[in-house]
C-alpha cells in the first residue's frame, strides 16, 4: 500500500507541492479512500516532477531486476501478413496477428514477469534468423502499434470527428465500444499490461488515442466538451434537439427514433416504452443520449486499467491527469518541422517571404507539445498520419 502526505492540502500550491515532494506516508491511495480522494482533487495543482518522483519510487521498489528478459515469445511474421491480408478482405479472425499472438501467451503470464526495467520478454521471430538483444522485443510492440491503428484488430476506431474530417483530433483513435467479446476483452487487458510496460520501461507507444480516453483511464468522468473532443456533429445535433421550439408540428417532421449513435456508428436504443422521440420526451431522450455516449467506453476502460495493474500501482493514476498520462506511455509528440513545410500549401503569400520566414523561425522555436497544440489548433490533428508523407491520393495539406 502507497501512502501521501497531505499536511498541507489547505496552502498555497507552492506549499502544497514543497510539502508533497519531501513526504510520503499518511494517506493511502486504494480506490475510494480519504487519501485516493484528495490526490484526486489535487491532481491538477501538483507539479509533474512532485508526481513523477513520488510514481517512480514506487515503481522502482517493485522492480525486479535479477533477469536481463522476461517469457520467450514465438512470434510469426508470416502468419502475420497473411491475416492482415485477410482481415483486410473482410474476415474476422485476428488470432495470427502479432498483438494477438503475445495476448495469447502472455495475458495470463504473472505479474512478476513485467516488472522488469526493460524487456518483458524477448522475442523469436518464427523462419528468421534474428537474435533478440533488444531489437527483436522493440519490433514486435512497433508492429503491434502498427496493428492496432491500420484496422486490422478490433480495439480501435477512428473518432467521429475524423471520420467526418470535422473538428479536432481527427486522427485520433478510440477504444471501440462493440468490442465487448471475452477474446476482445482480453485483447484490452493486454493493451494495459503494454502501456503499462512503457510505463515502467521509459519505452513510449506509437499510439494516437484521442484525450477523453486517457482521462477515462486516471479515473476522471468525461463532460460534454470530451464529446466534442471527438464527436462534435453529435453534440451539435443534441443540443439542436435540446433547444428547439415548443412546438410539435417540428418533431413530428423530424420523426428521429429513440435511439442513439454510438461512437462505432452503431445505432443504440435507449428506451423501451419510447420508439420516437416528441415533444413530451425530449429532456428525457437528450439525458439518456448523453448518459449513453458519457459511459459507452467503461468496459473497454476497465479491462485496460485492469491490465495496466499488472504492471504499475494503478491507485497512483490518480495523482496524475488524462494528458500526464498519454506522456507518460506515449512521450512528447514529435512534429518534424520539415515534414510540416513539405506539406504546406501557400494562398495569397510565397513561402519566400519574410512573413512566412518569420512564421517557420517561430515554428522551429516551439517545443514538440507546443507544435502538437498548435496543429491541434489550426488543423485538427496532434500530429501526422502516415499518409502525410506521400504525394497524391490520402496527402493531408497544411494551409498557410
């Protein structure tokens, strides 16, 4: 168990963090204890570093450091390429995709076997020669992060908003809501145990899930602006719903069902004494839609944040917010600037002029997080596709 001082919760922040840093035993941090609800409350007060230190010191005492790797894994490349071929054709079995082969051997491996500070384990590559010193084990997690967001694993969908090409994160991706079977829940678990791995190891995830899930995972509740955040033609349309006139003749011509959409674009029913919605109902159909899309995600969470407490003091999330986190797994975005130029179109200036020199000299001086703001603000991405680097069919364009 994982104790906090909270002597000072009543000063100053500055105080609070001086006092948080130099001590670490009064509270406990279990799920719903008094000290798991104050650190919950001052999550966004305390300074990264004060959070950082204290995560560390935990995680490094549960180190196990006796073993240069964890479990042999044998892992085939070729039964690979040959499912994402199939998958790619309509099929529905993932069991040869690399993500679903470590699930299988490690999902039920113990814990101690990811403690480790680098390799959980080291990888065979079925019919190639290659030696795992730690490129092996590297390669394998890359593909994995290559698989979850190519569509050819169930876990992930792409936010309505990308969808859509509308608002932000566009190319962001969610946990897919109608992935609820025992195998794809497994599937779950074991994204834990990986971002739970990162976590330990310092070794990021090439993952771009969009920010309401991350909040979901340190246990924090999602508001109508993380909807927006990935879907904002629904709350649009809610809120539509929501104020229009009082008059009924307007719903009868709108003649919508009682039911909702999800975020996987599935259709969800949310009343069985309703089949339409008018006039009378209305509020009611507006907080049931809401409630439903707040909550559609708590299955896909759960089994995550239970995988990822088979690696790190999950009770700890709470210390930390939904973005601490992504940084946490993932590290900083990283937006190449001559990446961002070669995408670049210019209307009404040329891209010789001191103006847009300027514009690049200011770029260049920015940090990754803040050129990720940045794109986030002025193209509705944190980063590049990787669609971004070729010419033609699927290029994203920056306009300047």
């Amino acid at each position: 168990m994982f104790y906090i001082s909270t002597m000072q919760y009543n000063k100053k922040s500055s105080g609070i963090n001086a006092e948080y840093g130099g001590s670490l035993r009064m509270f406990s941090l279990e799920a719903n204890s008094q000290g798991h609800k104050v650190t919950h409350s001052l999550r966004h007060t305390l300074v990264m570093s004060h959070k950082e230190t204290a995560f560390k010191k935990v995680v490094q005492a549960t180190m196990i450091r006796d073993r240069q790797h964890g479990p042999i894994l044998e892992l085939n490349r070729m039964f690979s390429s040959q499912q994402q071929h199939h998958l790619k054709r309509g099929t529905k079995d993932w069991s040869r995709t690399i993500f679903a082969q470590a699930c299988s051997m490690l999902i039920n491996v113990s814990s101690e076997s990811f403690l480790l500070p680098h390799r959980a384990w080291k990888v065979r590559f079925v019919g190639e020669s290659v030696d795992d010193v730690g490129g092996g084990y590297s390669e394998s997690i890359a593909e994995m992060c290559d698989e979850l967001q190519s569509g050819v694993l169930p876990l992930f969908i792409l936010t309505p908003n990308g969808r859509v090409d509308n608002g932000v994160n566009r190319d962001c991706f969610l946990f897919n809501p109608a992935s609820t079977s025992p195998e794809e829940t497994n599937m779950f678990r074991f994204l834990g145990i990986l971002m739970g791995i990162s976590v330990r190891t310092g070794s990021p995830l090439a993952l771009d899930i969009a920010p309401p899930m991350w909040k979901l995972l340190v246990g924090l509740p999602l508001s109508e602006g993380d909807l927006i955040e990935i879907d904002k033609d629904y709350v649009t349309g809610i809120h539509y719903l929501r104020d229009l006139a009082n008059k009924e003749e307007e719903f009868e011509a709108i003649d919508m069902p009682f039911s909702t959409p999800g975020a996987a674009g599935q259709e969800v029913p949310l009343s069985s004494t309703y089949l339409r919605i008018n006039l009378a109902n209305r509020k009611q159909y507006v907080q049931s839609a809401l409630e439903y899309r707040l909550h559609e995600f708590d299955h896909q969470v759960q089994a995550v944040v239970e995988g990822l407490a088979k690696v790190i003091p999950v009770p700890l999330l709470s210390l930390f917010t939904g973005e601490e986190l992504r940084t946490m797994v993932c590290g900083h975005p990283d937006i190449p600037l001559d990446m961002l130029k070669s995408v670049a179109v210019y209307k009404g200036v040329e891209y010789t002029s001191p103006l847009v020199q300027w514009f690049w000299e200011t770029l260049e001086s920015f940090s990754p997080t803040e050129r990720s703001l940045f794109l986030r603000f002025v193209w509705g991405r944190t980063g590049f596709l990787a669609t971004s680097q070729t010419s033609g069919e699927g290029t994203s364009y920056f306009r300047f």
